[in-house]
C-alpha cells in the first residue's frame, strides 16, 4: 500500500471526531485559567498535535508488524514500569511518572493500550488450538496480573482497574465461558478483606467516604461536594463559558485533569454534556463499526477491546465526579490535561485504524 493510497484510506472525518472533543478540553482548560493559554491548554494543544501525529503513524504500520511486536512491546512497557516504581521521584506519595528530561511520561497509560493488544496477539494465536485451561487461562491471566500489580503497586488504583476490566473485555471476546467468570466472581468477593487489606489508607478512605457523602463536607468529602455543586450549578444550559464561578474561584479540586467535567457541567449546563456524549457514542459506535469490518481475529478483538476500554474510562471519570462510584484518580478520555493518557488513546485509535486499513491482511503464517 503506497502513501496516496494510504491517505485515501484514512477515515478523516473519524479522526475530525476525536480533535473536536480533544478541542473542547482545550477550551475548558482554557476557561480554567481564567482566559489564559498557560499553563495547561497551549501544552494541551502541542500534546494533541503530537497524539495526532502518532495516531497516523499508527495507522499507516502494517497490523502485521503491530500482531509481530505486541510481545516486545508489552515486555518493553513493563520494563518501564519497573523503572517508575524503583527509580522516580515520588509526587504526593506516588511514584508513577518517569522523567525524561525534556518531558515525563505515566508508563500506566501506555501499557494500558499494549496489554490489550498483547493479549488478542495470544488469543489469535492459539484460537485454533486446544481450549485447555492452561492454554485458554493461566497463561493470559499472567499477561494481565502482572502490570496490574505492578501499577496497583505505584499505587495507582484507577488505571490498575482499567487495565484489569479490559482485560476481562479480551477474555470474554476470546470466548472463555461464562462459568469461569461467575467462580471468578465469587472468589474475587470472597478475598475482597484480603484485597482491602493492601489497599493505601487514603484509598480506604476514598471508599468509607464514598459510603457516607453526607458527612465531613469540609474535610475528607470536600471534593465530591464541590464537583456536584458545580454541576447542578450550570443548569439546562449552564452558565456560560469562562463564566463557571466554583472553578475560578478554586473551589473545585484537580479541576484540569479528575474533575474537568464539573467544569463543562457549571459552564454548558446538562446540554453540553449531552453533546459531549453524544459525540463520544458518535465515536466508539464508528470505531466498533471500523474494527468489525477488519478481517482478521487479531485487529477485532484488540478494537473492541480497545473502545471498551475507552468507555470504562468514561464511565469511571462520570461516575466519580457525580458521586456514585469513589474517587479513583482517573481522567476523561481526550479533555483531561495530560499528555500520557492523550497519546495513548491516539494511539489506540491509530492501531485501530491500522487493523481496517490493513484488513486483507493475512497473519496466521507470522
């Protein structure tokens, strides 16, 4: 496939989707700091250049050379996370950036995306083998438990579960039965004191105060009381933009990166939300409906994969801000200041796109 070819092929208006919400969290951030570019959306802005950049880079690889070096690049991703946990700097007790001199990046977000490719390279793999428990399970668990514990260790309890329910998605779609994940199920709640037992006391704090919203609003449930003044705040419409008053004046915590979405609420009200949502289910409808039209195992299930767990991502960042799940620490896919979690879903999206632009594509013989 030559470059014009390739240019022809890629779904431009797909892409389109993904700058515009990318976009509005470049003007929320914008609107954050008081009608200035500094110091989030200009650096916002050069991360969504590069992540776009990527992306077509992504797309343009043969899916051949992504299914070749799934392996390598998952064991590469890991290697960087053993660095993170041994070799940086704690930042407000974590240790999960590395820092690279001219630029620090979260491993985390990374490997999120290659554990779900590494894992539909070991499913297409053996998907014409014996579906013996050894095969079809413990050697995938593996796969998956290890940079879970690895980035639940930094401690980063959100993206571990990410990592973790994405995962579970790959596995559903390589057809483990459903009985499996009913005794999971069952253990898992059963070691659930065990589980709590290594969680960090802030952590158990998050979830006894999740329970209990009502009480201590000034102190340990602060952050969930302001995200929901500012929310019910903006009304129908909201309040306009640079107008939102619980932003500027601070009272909503992490507002560029956990709690961005408070600030769209206050300042575009219930209808910007629902355009926002309605634009994210634009976009993983569209990617569900480019990756099922690719024609091997490998790209379908890494793309399904992939949008849930953009998805999941959604799902949590809402779910927090809103008070019905704890805080966990996770941003809103592409408006969330941050330049590791941006790439990496341009990424994914790139790898996605490789799969259908590839799609004649054989890789049973690799």
């Amino acid at each position: 496939m030559n470059i014009f070819s390739l240019v022809y092929k890629i779904n431009w208006l797909f892409i389109f989707l993904l700058i515009l919400v990318s976009s509005l969290g470049v003007g929320l951030l914008y609107s954050i700091a008081g009608g200035e570019w500094n110091p989030w959306a200009l650096n916002q802005i050069i991360r969504i250049l590069i992540g776009v950049l990527l992306l077509l880079f992504a797309a343009s690889i043969n899916i051949k050379i992504w299914y070749k070096n799934s392996y390598y690049i998952y064991f590469f991703c890991i290697f960087l996370i053993l660095i993170t946990l041994f070799f940086s700097r704690e930042i407000s007790g974590a240790t999960r950036w590395l820092d690279l001199y001219f630029f620090s990046m979260q491993p985390a977000e990374i490997l999120k995306i290659f554990v779900i490719l590494t894992l539909a390279k070991y499913f297409h793999s053996i998907k014409l083998q014996s579906f013996d428990i050894k095969h079809r399970i413990l050697f995938p668990l593996l796969i998956l438990l290890l940079p879970v514990t690895l980035v639940f260790k930094q401690p980063d309890l959100g993206t571990a579960l990410i990592i973790f329910f994405s995962g579970i998605v790959v596995f559903f779609l390589a057809g483990v039965k459903a009985k499996v994940f009913l005794g999971a199920g069952i253990l898992g709640t059963i070691s659930m004191p065990v589980l709590w037992s290594f969680l960090k006391d802030y952590q158990k704090s998050r979830i006894i105060n999740f329970l209990d919203q009502q009480s201590d609003v000034l102190g340990a449930n602060y952050h969930i009381t302001q995200s929901k003044i500012s929310l019910g705040s903006g009304g129908l419409f909201g309040k306009g933009f640079l107008q939102g008053t619980q932003s500027h004046l601070s009272f909503v915590p992490e507002m560029q990166t956990d709690f961005i979405f408070s600030v769209l609420g206050e300042e575009f009200g219930f209808f910007g939300i629902f355009m926002l949502f309605i634009i994210y289910a634009i976009i993983m409808f569209w990617a569900i409906r480019i990756c099922l039209n690719s024609r091997n195992y490998f790209s379908k299930i890494f793309g399904i994969s992939f949008i849930s767990s953009f998805f999941l991502s959604i799902f949590v960042n809402v779910g927090m801000v809103t008070g019905i799940i704890p805080v966990v620490g996770v941003p809103l896919p592409l408006c969330s200041y941050g330049g590791s979690a941006m790439i990496s879903y341009f990424i994914g999206f790139g790898i996605l796109l490789s799969g259908y632009n590839f799609r004649d594509n054989k890789l049973e013989n690799i």
